[in-house]
C-alpha cells in the first residue's frame, strides 16, 4: 500500500510523507531515550513462533492467544450475524409481542457495558446453568454485536423500495419467499459494508474477554509482559496483530463487494 | 359476456386518514362495479381521482374500509389466505416496472411461477421462454433489468405477471414512465392481450388505447365513478359535465 501511495504521488507529496515518517520516528526514539527503555525486540519472535526440544516449530503463546481470538471472534461473528437478523426481522414484524421483545434486547443491550454485559453472563448466568467461559464468552460478544448488526440490517430491509415488497404480493409470494428471495438478498448487499464495521468491532471488543480468564491474543500479551516486562514491544506486537487482522476483513469484503455487484 | 361477473365491487370505500379531520382525503367513494371474463375496462380521470387506489384494493395491496371485493368468486377480506389466493389469479403492472435488480429476466419471470404455481424447472423454462417471446425480447433473457431499456423493463414486467396465468391483469399506469417510442411498444402487448381476450383493468392517460382497446370507460372524479360506459359511446357522447371537461382537456 505504501508503495503504491509513494508512486503515484508528486514529489512534493513524497517529501511530505517522509517528513511524516520522520517525525514519528524521532518522538518514538526521543521519548523511549527519555525513559531509558530497553527495547528487546529480538525476543519477540520467541512468542510468536518457536521451536521444541527436538526442533519442531510450535506456536509460541501469541499465536496460541490469537487461535483463540480468531475462534471466538468466527462463531461470534456468525452467532451475531443470525441473532441480528432474527431481531430485526422481529422488530418489522407486526407481532406486539416479537416486537417487544426485539425492543427490550436492544435497550438492554445498548445501553450497558459490554464489559458489564461479561461479567453478568460469567458470574451470574453461566453458574447457573454450568456454561463454560468460551460459552460465557461468545454468548456475551454475540449478544453485543448482534443488536448493533441487528440496526443496521433493519435500515437496509426498511431501504428497500415499497415497490419490491408490492410486485412480490401481486405475484402471490407471501412473506417468507418475499424476504428470502427479493428482500434479504438486495438488504444483504447493501448492508454488507457497515456489517463489516460491526465485525471489525467485534473482534477489537473480544480483547475485554481476557477479563473472564480466556487466553485470548490480550491476555496472552498480558501474562508474557507480567513475566519478561516487555511492555512496549507486546502491547505494539498485540496491536499489529489486531490491526493485520481487521484491515484484512475490510479488504476481503472489499474485494467480494466489488465481484459481485451488480448494476441497479 | 357471462352472466357471473369475474370481479364484483360493491359499495366500495377507502379513505386515506390525516392528522385531522380536515386532512383526509377520501380516495374511492361509494364505487360499485361488475367487471365481466373478457373486458377491458380503462379507468380514467383527473390526477387524485382515486384510479389507482381502486386498482390497488382490487388485488390487497391497499386495505379498504367498507364495501366488498369479490373476485372469482373469493371474496377479498381479512382471510390471509383469500389474499393469497386472489393475487394468484390476478396480475399487476406498475409505473415504476418493479422488476427484481438482483435477479435476471429468467428469474425475474419464473420465481413465482416455481414458488406459487410449484411447477418444474422445465415448464418454467418453457412458460419464461414462451412469454418472452410474446412481449417480444427472447435475447434479454440472461439480462439484468438493469441493463434493459424502460419499455423492455416493462415488457418484462407484464411477462412476469402473465406467467403466473392469471385470470385478470390490471395495469397502474403502465406507460407514464416512459418516452414515446417505448410507449408504442409496450402498448402493443397490451393490445395484443387485449385481443387474446385477457381481462384487463388499464389506468392509463393514453386515450388512444382506451378507444381503440378497451372496451368500458370508467370515469373517475374525486373518488366516485362518475361515468361508467361503453368505449364508443363514451367519446362520442359523454354524459356528465365532468367528463365532458375533462375530456376536453385530454384530446
């Protein structure tokens, strides 16, 4: 991406980029000369990646903590993904009581913490019912994510034109086949990019499942730093692993958007 | 004609409520009509007549709030499944086409025909084929409605509907959107089914239709059927000072 920026631009704008660059770089060494810090990189790549005693490659606990992150995140995604479908679907439907019930998850949800929300479910709920805290985990995250996914799919149903759900009646398509077939599949493209916000969301907000003890990719960082003080470089490493992982998400919906789109 | 008409109005009311009393608007008053298996009744009017909210009750996309609606012998009420029913048998062309953007001209014409009428694959492909052939453009079929002009669009649209093999068409001002050149051509088909003997109720400005395919005029003013007449008799000799303007203003 860098190289492409620096291609097409003037010169003028390279000198700019590169002053950039440059003032970044002495406040990053001006500030960790400052502090006296040791900066150890070169340990870093031991958590990331290492080898056994015989000399297999092994993941190291960073990798291990974003398997976990990636596993979380996925079944969340797609847990978040159904919920907010059902909820908005229920919310536009003329039932008083799937309404109400739409609208007292959204409220309940939207305006509390969601860190909050972890702890009720693991400290409160999953007793009760003997529920792990993976479980714990990916209910609370799927829970939080869904009723945001679940805005955003009601504004795309509601975008529709009226004149969609009107040539599916007078062809005797009753409800269900109306949405699957003319209402879902338009909503579902036009509402594709601002999904990805809510995914992108979810996975930096699993980072607060290392609170319920989930070696995660942020507790991972949390538990080598507590033992190596390498504060800088994991939190920096942790931070480029999240941002690797959400910018790749933005691209590879990018690219679906671009594949299939068709022209209206 | 047969003796049972095929859609029977009666005492039909529908008001579009406003924040106040003042603000209502009352779109159809008082209508009652019989329409019978074979004709092509053209309702016309003054804009804000109510012609298209009749049309639009006569197959449940507007609710209206006393009177009957009986067609093909089921009448239309609160029974979901009367609804249903009634929307099999009767097909709608709009203004606006509303052709589905994501889907192609083959399956824009055979979902309902699959989903509804339940047939196979192969006889889909058959009617979608055959119909395409009729409205005249069997080359777009792979197409997108997007990739389509307005009077093809529309075209498409009637396929659609006919697909279904319904026992009446109604037409909600079918030509408004479009230029001229597609005018004519999406007023062949119509004229064509016209002649096939389909039942047509057409909303329409263009008079020269309505003398040369309809076969009933129902003048409609401020909700109420003013004048309800034979093509001929109409043009010639209109009865009410209303329609004598208002045709005065049209040819």
């Amino acid at each position: 991406m860098i190289m492409i920026f620096v291609r097409k631009t003037t010169i003028i704008d390279s000198i700019k980029y590169l002053l950039f660059l440059g003032v970044i770089i002495t406040i990053i060494t001006l500030s960790s000369a400052n502090m006296n810090y040791n900066w150890q990189w070169y340990r870093v790549p031991g958590y990331i990646i290492s080898r056994s005693a015989d000399g297999a490659l092994i993941p190291g606990r960073l990798l291990t903590g974003l398997a976990l992150t990636v596993k979380i995140s996925v079944i969340s995604l797609v847990l978040a993904f159904f919920i907010g479908m059902i909820t908005a679907l229920f919310r536009l439907s003329s039932s008083f009581t799937a309404k109400l019930v739409a609208r007292i998850y959204l409220e309940l949800i939207r305006n509390t913490p969601l860190l909050i929300q972890l702890f009720v479910i693991y400290f409160v709920i999953s007793p009760v019912f003997n529920i792990n805290p993976f479980i714990s985990a990916v209910l609370a995250l799927s829970l939080f994510e869904g009723a945001y996914a679940s805005e955003i799919i009601r504004g795309g149903i509601t975008a529709i034109p009226k004149g969609q759900w009107e040539s599916a009646y007078s062809l005797g398509l009753n409800t269900i086949d109306t949405y699957r077939f003319i209402v879902l599949p338009q909503t579902l493209k036009q509402v594709l990019p601002p999904l990805t916000g809510q995914a992108v969301s979810l996975i930096k907000d699993s980072a607060l499942v290392s609170t319920i003890a989930i070696f995660d990719l942020t507790m991972a960082g949390q538990s080598i730093i507590s033992e190596t003080f390498l504060t800088f470089e994991i939190w920096f490493t942790v931070a480029l692993i999240y941002l690797v992982m959400t910018v790749s998400i933005s691209a590879f919906v990018h690219r679906l958007e671009k594949r299939s789109r068709y022209d209206q | 004609m047969t003796s049972k008409p095929i859609i029977s109005i009666t005492d039909l009311n529908k008001t579009f409520p406003g924040s106040n009393k003042d603000l209502e608007v009352i779109a159809v008053k008082d209508v009652t009509v019989d329409i019978y298996q074979g004709e092509v009744v053209v309702v016309i009017g003054p804009s804000g007549a109510g012609k298209s909210t009749l049309l639009r009750c006569l197959n449940g996309l507007e609710d209206f709030d006393s009177g009957s609606i009986i067609i093909d012998n089921i009448p239309l009420n609160h029974h979901h499944k009367n609804r249903l029913e009634i929307r099999k048998e009767v097909g709608m062309v709009f203004q606006s086409f509303n052709l589905f953007p994501h889907m192609t001209v083959r399956e824009n014409i055979s979902l309902a025909v699959r989903r509804v009428r339940k047939k196979s694959l192969a006889e889909c492909e058959t009617i979608t084929v055959d119909l395409l052939e009729k409205v005249g453009i069997t080359d777009k079929i792979d197409s997108y409605p997007s990739q389509l002009s307005g009077g093809q669009q529309q075209r498409v649209a009637i396929a659609r509907s006919l697909a279904m093999n319904p026992k009446v068409m109604l037409f909600d001002e079918a030509t408004s959107a479009l230029d001229p050149v597609m005018i004519s051509e999406v007023l062949d088909v119509m004229k064509n089914l016209a002649k096939d003997g389909m039942t047509m109720v057409v909303v329409t400005h263009e008079m020269g239709f309505a003398r040369e395919a309809g076969s009933r005029i129902l003048f409609m003013d401020n909700g109420e059927i003013v004048e309800d007449r034979k093509v001929e008799d109409f043009f010639l000799d209109p009865n009410e000072d209303r329609s004598k303007a208002f045709l005065s203003k049209v040819i």
